[in-house]
C-alpha cells in the first residue's frame, strides 16, 4: 500500500520517502527468498548426489560383512569407484566454495594451450572410446597465454566430458582452438546442444537439462558452473554457441 499523496509539501516528501522505504524492503524481501530458494535446492541436489554413492557403499559392505558377495574383489572395485566419486563431489564443493569466496590463488605461468588441450583429448580417449566417440583436435601451431595450467586442464576437460555424454555414438567432438579475441577453446559436439530454455542456466551449479540424469550418466552437475569460475576467475568469459555445431567455448587474455 503506497501512501504518496501527489502533494508536493513536507508531508509529500515524507509519503514519498515512505513509499521508497517499502520498495526497498519488498527488493529485500524478493532477495532473501531467491538466495533461500537457491539454498534449499543446493542442499537437496547435494544429498541427491551423496545417497547413491552411499547407499551403493552400504550395500556393498553389507554383502562383504555377511559373506554372500559373491566376487569379493568385484565388490571392493566397486566401493572404490564409489568412494571416488564421493571424494570428487567434496573436491568440487571446496572448489567452488574458494570460487565463490575470492580465495582461489591462481599460479599463471606461459602455457601453450593447444598442448593442453592435446593432452586433455588423449586422457579422455579412452572414455570418448568407450562411449563410441572420436576425439579430434583443431589448431594450426601455438597459442600462448598466462595462465594457471592446472585451471585451464581442468576447464577443458570438464568441456570435453561433457561433450561425450551428450553426443550420440559413431560421432566426434572436436576440440578447436584460435588465437581469436586473445585466445579461444571451443569444444564442439554432434549432439543436440542445449534446450533454449535452458541456456542461461546450464553454468549454474547442479543444473542439467535433463533433471533426471543420474550422476552416472549425468555428472554432477557442477562441471560448467566450475569452468565459468575459473575462466572468470582468469578475467575471460565462457559461453555457448549452437549455431553449426552444439559447442561451448571460452576465451581467456593473453596476459593477466
């Protein structure tokens, strides 16, 4: 309810003081329940990503304490893929967690980044393999930035996973960098690229486009939001492009 009076004397102005007051507090307001909202659904796709892996675990060990595993060592296996995907979510919570706060020390040295991303392909080889995906690599001689090796790798093959999961079998994803706008990475894939209306979410932490996904097929949702803090995080932006091929691409400057 506004009480501005239309008068122009003291009372007017005081009317008019009130009514900024309550759109201020009403601003507040719309604030608080957006970042509560965002809380609430940050703790439930945590837990949701936490029960698999533990109940898997549980169940395992169970077996294991009861003797009816019948493959003892295919039962351990297992528990140690589940406690490595444990120890990778913690990872990426304390990651974006320093992401958020400022507090992640970049240590930038020159880099060349078709080596790293040369590298980044033939690690992930065997899983684009798997998955009946050729990897290829696009880029005509160096191209050379100050940057953290070790954040750029990461931002990479985060692109590179996820391209994989997403593009269909018998199909490639490519990964091409330029030296345009100081240097650009571009991972391109064959698969549907993302809805358009889920575009202006897909770098935000636990998000997919496919709700539904399991961690299994789906990852944990945080790959993106992770590679846009650390491209931020070197002053460069990330986005995606799907207008030839479904692709996500980030420049980063030369220099810090």
């Amino acid at each position: 309810m506004r009480v501005d009076t239309g008068r122009l004397d003291e009372l007017g102005r005081v009317g008019r003081a009130i009514d900024d007051l309550v759109d201020r507090l009403e601003l507040l307001e719309n604030q608080r329940t957006a970042v509560e909202d965002e809380r609430r659904t940050l703790l439930g796709n945590i837990g949701h990503d936490l029960r698999s892996p533990l109940a898997a675990l549980q169940a395992a060990t169970e077996a294991l304490i009861d003797g009816v595993a019948p493959d003892p060592a295919r039962y351990l296996r297992s528990m140690q893929h589940d406690i490595d995907a444990l120890r990778s979510l913690i990872d990426d919570l304390a990651l974006l967690s320093r992401l958020d706060s400022g507090n992640l020390e970049l240590e930038r040295v020159p880099i060349d980044l078709v080596e790293l991303a040369d590298a980044a392909v033939e690690s992930l080889t065997p899983t684009a393999a798997a998955a009946g995906v050729r990897l290829d690599l696009i880029a005509d001689g160096g191209v050379y930035v100050v940057a953290s090796p070790m954040s750029i790798t990461r931002v990479i093959r985060n692109l590179i996973d996820n391209a994989i999961r997403h593009t269909p079998a018998g199909s490639a994803v490519s990964v091409e960098v330029s030296a345009e706008r100081g240097a650009v990475v571009r991972v391109m894939d064959d698969g549907p690229g993302f809805p358009a209306d889920f575009r202006d979410q897909a770098f935000e932490r636990f998000t997919r486009a496919d709700p539904s996904r399991s961690r299994l097929s789906g990852g944990s949702g945080m790959g993106l939001a992770i590679a846009r803090g650390l491209v931020e995080a070197h002053g460069g932006e990330i986005w995606i492009d799907n207008s030839d091929r479904a692709s996500v691409a980030f420049a980063v400057p030369v220099s810090p």
